[in-house]
C-alpha cells in the first residue's frame, strides 16, 4: 500500500484575478470555465481572503452575484481570525509597508486592501499543510505583476518573501490557472 501524499495546487486568488476573469470570460459565452472554477472551489482548492469579498462587491455586475451565491461564498471566502493567521498579515505589512497605496482613502473598515490577506492565506496555507487530507501547494493568482509609483505588486512580494522566509509559495495569472489544471476552452 502506498502511503505517499500527492500534491497538489490550492489557488488563493487575488481580486484583480477574479476581475480579469469576469471581464475576459463572461460567464454566458464561457460557462464551461465557470464550470471549471465552480469545481474548484467546491473542492476547496480555490480561497480567497474576506478582503477578496469586500472588494468586489463595490460593484453591483455578474461577479458580484456569483460570489455572493452561498454556495459558492461559503466555500470560497476565508474569514481566518487566527492569531497565525493574524501574525503573517501583520509581518508582511512591517516588511513591505508598500504593499498598501497609504494614500488611497479608505471609506469604510471593510474596505482594507486585500493585497496582504492574499499573500497571508497562501502562507498559512504553506505552513500548515495538514489542513486538508491533501498536501496543498499555495499558488497565488493574480495579475498584480507590476509596481506602481506608491504600491508593490503582490508578485514582488511573494517573491521577496519566499527568498527572505525560503518558501515555495507560486504566483500565476489567470492563463497559468488554466495552464496549471489542463483547461482548455
């Protein structure tokens, strides 16, 4: 009997990818990728931050009434309280304070940046892989890849943090999700 554990991918995905998702693949002429994320949060390997949540639904449109279906908003936003948990955003924040834009107004407590929260459950995740049956691999999904003027991009970060902490936590975009689980539409 084999005892061996498979690895395999947990996706903690970023708004800007979700956005870029909806944009690119509407869902009436694209339902099979859908389809696709549908089974992959279902399967719990597809999470994002409450952060995640609170940014979308700034916007009344289709990603809006996707992620606020129940069955979809239970198993795929996190609403991690943990002290850990907790410890990881605050360190990430003291290492790369840049990671927020200080000068974007914040209008109300829920709108926090869901940057570091992202960044944060990808490394939790990595830390404490016997959260499920499965060892998971964390693979953050965004298309934050570039810096701005005020902002570090949460690709910059991620890969600053797994040299500084030696960590194996992945960025891609939404075409390396496809590329990652052999989606093609």
């Amino acid at each position: 009997m084999n005892n061996t554990i498979t690895p395999t991918n947990i996706y903690i995905v970023d708004t800007s990818a979700l956005i870029t998702l909806k944009d690119t693949y509407p869902q009436d002429i694209f339902p099979s990728m859908w389809n696709n994320l549908t089974s992959l949060i279902r399967e719990d390997r597809l999470k994002a931050p409450i952060q995640v949540y609170n940014e979308i639904k700034r916007k009344d449109d289709e990603l809006t009434k996707f992620v606020a279906n129940k069955n979809i908003h239970n198993k795929l936003f996190v609403n991690n309280t943990t002290n850990e948990y907790d410890s990881y955003v605050i360190n990430i924040l003291k290492l790369w304070p840049n990671l927020i834009d200080h000068n974007k107004p914040i209008d109300n407590p829920n709108d926090e940046c869901a940057d570091p929260y992202v960044i944060a459950l990808a490394v939790y995740y990595y830390y404490n892989p016997t959260l499920t049956l499965v060892r998971l691999t964390p693979v953050v999904i965004t298309e934050d890849k570039k810096n701005r003027r005020r902002k570090l991009s949460i690709l910059t970060v991620c890969k600053n943090y797994n040299q500084k902490y030696n960590t194996k936590i992945d960025v891609t975009d939404t075409i390396g999700l496809f590329r990652k689980e052999n989606w093609k539409f």
